[in-house]
C-alpha cells in the first residue's frame, strides 16, 4: 500500500509540474509510460516488462533439454553436442560419459532433428539414481527414436537398459518425437513422431493411424520397461505400452499440478499446433484431421469407419512449433500461477496460457522484442523459471522478475 500511494503522490506532483510547464511533452510522455508500465504490471502480473533475462550457461550445441539433480545442479541433453552436468553456482560443466554409440548424429542441415533429445531423472533419483534418455538411434536399415534407462554414477551411464524402440528403421530424419515425463501414478508416457516430413508418403493407412505401427503414438509403460496392467486395450496386434494415438510430431509433455493430467505439445504443418490433454486410448486425428494445414496440398485420407478423434484444446492461427512446457508454481510472478508456459522454435517467443479446468481462456505471447528459438520451458525444485534456446549457440537463462520499486 505504501508503494501505490508514494506512487501517487509522485502522480500528483508530476501532474502539477507539467500543467505549469507544457513545453516538454516528450519528457512528459517517458514519465508517464513509467507510471503506466508500473501499474500494468502491479495489476496484470505481465511482469516480464519488468523483469530481465539472466543467461547463466551458454556454448551450448542446441540444448533439448534440462532435469534438476537439485536445485543448483542439471543435467543438460545437446541434440547435436553431449550430455552434461552443470553446477549453476559454481559455473562448472562436465561430461557425462558412456552415451550409446547407436546415437545417430544430426548433420546440421534444415530440418534435421536427429540427435539426442530428452533426459529425464527418476522421481526416487536419490535412491536408485536412474536416468531416462531419449535419442535418435541408427542401424544398417536407418534410424529411429529409442528410449533407454541407465544409471548415472560418477558422469558416467551405467547398466544401459532399453526400454523401447520405435521400429521401423527409416531414413527419415524428422519428427522423432521423445518428449518423456513421469505421470502422478509413478509411470513414465513418452511421444513418438510419424516421422514424415510431407503427407504424400502416408500410406493407404496413414501412419499414425495404423494401431500396429509404433510411430505417431503415445506409449505408457513402467520405469523397468515392463507394461501397467491398466493400459488400454486396443487390441492384440497393437504395440506394447500403447496409450494414445493420431499424433505427428509431439515433443513437450507436463503434468497440470492439480488435476494431475497430462497436457501435450504437438506440432502441425503449416500452422495447426495445438495442445492436448492426454487421455487414455484417445486418438488426436493425424492426419485424417488437422487445425491448419497439409504441406501436400492434394492430400486427401480416406475416412476410416469407427474412429473418433479428439479435438485440441488449444491451436494457434499462425506457426508457432510449440515444445517443451510446463505449468508455472513458483513466486517470481504470482498471477502467473497454474498457467501454463510454452516454449515456440518457429516464431522464437514464449507464451503464457491462462487455464480454467479443461479449457485455454487466454493466451498472451511474451518476450517479443528478443525473439529466440525456444526449446524447453522448465522449472528448478524451488519454482525458478528457465528457458534453453535452440541455437548454435545455446543457452541457459533464467527469468527472473525485479520490481521497478522495493
């Protein structure tokens, strides 16, 4: 309250300045946006006009993802570099050894998503210290998403486990999928991409329909790999850990912090991104329905009898690439709390999405006079807000909010 009303004493006195001296409008208009920004953003919680972003590693080769070991310490996974520990305190970065040598390199060209992607930590870390990894990996028929297990003991992976692998082999380097999270029941979901580029290669079945095709999926199964006995059913021929389906190329998977469901980034084509809420054995219609649109313009599916799909619950107009997300519970910015935070590559921006039980009411786009490729939005234990950019030269940074008075 002292804030507002040493603010407005300050209002008043400016007020009556200007009034006796009107021969410095400009001068006028820079205080009085001050004033303006202060109070937007006391009652909007749109804090970001008043906070900053403080980057706090960068050299890194096109970061995908960060786990919190603690609060001051990460593993960080380089799509086309390594797998490393970082000390945010100390500043110290280390190696972690012992990668598969089944990784499939990307070769840095446009479109490309080959390389290492999510790394993930147990929700009993301290206990059993198990790792959860996602990658491209190769062999002699071409390459594939593969999901491992390994522990992580003195930087190096240990006891490698695989968990799954999204057979077939191809030699298609797009959309791979490999966003992972723990759900509330203790099980790990992770996404795997159709792995096409244009819809003029989809079979007679398009991929992601085809219940015994593992690709355009998303699968459920136990930290050990083997599958809950409360999955879906949907049928005998289909794949092991089966959950949902209809999906093209989705990478961010978080958990809502009340309700416990899971929420979904997916990636269309020419605009069609949308978020999901993940439910079991539900099919989100790739490609037999899309927001946007198809790159193959004559591309038209053929209707399959039985099959009813589900809508998004949110989809943007324009391309936005949406990928790693999360739902905002720390103090930084109070009003924010239980949005949810999404990061976009095509635009470079972040947006904030107002949530109201089952359904998007608003959303507003942040950052947008320092647009960068955003790759991951993500949470220390304590609610600190960070982003990894999707650059050559990548980055860490925190964003933080600092008031404009104390």
């Amino acid at each position: 309250m002292k804030k507002i009303t040493l603010f407005l004493g300050l209002f008043s006195l400016l007020f009556t300045a200007f009034s006796q001296n009107q021969s410095s409008p400009t001068e006028r208009q820079l205080i009085e946006k001050t004033i303006e920004t202060y109070f937007d953003g006391w009652a909007t919680g749109d804090t970001t006009k008043l906070g900053e972003k403080e980057t706090i590693l960068e050299g890194l080769k096109r970061p995908w993802s960060i786990a919190f070991l603690t609060e001051n310490e990460v593993l960080i996974s380089e799509k086309e570099g390594d797998l490393v520990r970082f000390d945010l305190m100390k500043k110290e970065k280390f190696k972690i050894q012992g990668y598969p040598t089944d990784l499939e390199d990307s070769l840095g060209g446009f479109g490309d998503n080959t390389g290492k992607f999510e790394v993930l930590i147990d929700p009993d870390f301290k206990t059993n210290k198990f790792v959860y990894l996602s990658y491209a990996a190769k062999s002699a028929k071409g390459r594939t998403t593969k999901i491992i297990r390994a522990k992580l003991e003195n930087d190096a992976l240990k006891d490698i486990k695989t968990l799954f692998v999204a057979d077939p082999f191809s030699s298609e380097r797009y959309h791979y999928g490999g966003g992972m999270t723990f759900g509330a029941d203790g099980k790990l979901f992770f996404t795997i991409g159709e792995r096409l580029f244009n819809e003029k290669d989809e079979p007679a079945t398009p991929i992601a329909q085809n219940i015994e095709d593992k690709r355009g999926k998303i699968y459920r199964i136990n930290s050990d790999g083997t599958i809950p006995n409360d999955n879906p059913d949907f049928g005998k021929n289909a794949p092991a850990g089966l959950y949902a389906m209809g999906i093209r190329a989705a990478q961010g998977l978080t958990v809502e912090p009340n309700t416990k469901k899971i929420w979904f980034s997916e990636h269309g084509t020419q605009q069609g991104d949308e978020i999901n809420i993940l439910n079991p054995k539900a099919n989100y219609g790739w490609p037999m329905k899309t927001t946007g649109k198809y790159r193959f313009a004559e591309f038209a599916p053929k209707p399959i009898e039985g099959n009813v799909y589900t809508d998004p619950v949110w989809s943007w107009m324009h391309t936005v690439a949406p990928t790693g997300l999360v739902f905002y519970t720390g103090f930084d910015f109070p009003l924010w709390k239980n949005d949810l935070l999404v990061g976009g590559l095509s635009r470079g921006s972040l947006w904030r999405l107002k949530i109201e039980g089952e359904k998007v009411v608003s959303s507003e786009e942040l950052l947008v006079n320092d647009r960068v490729r955003i790759r991951k939005v993500a949470l220390s234990p304590s609610g600190r807000l960070f982003i990894l950019t999707d650059e050559v030269n990548g980055k860490l940074i925190r964003i933080k909010n600092v008031p404009v008075m104390k």
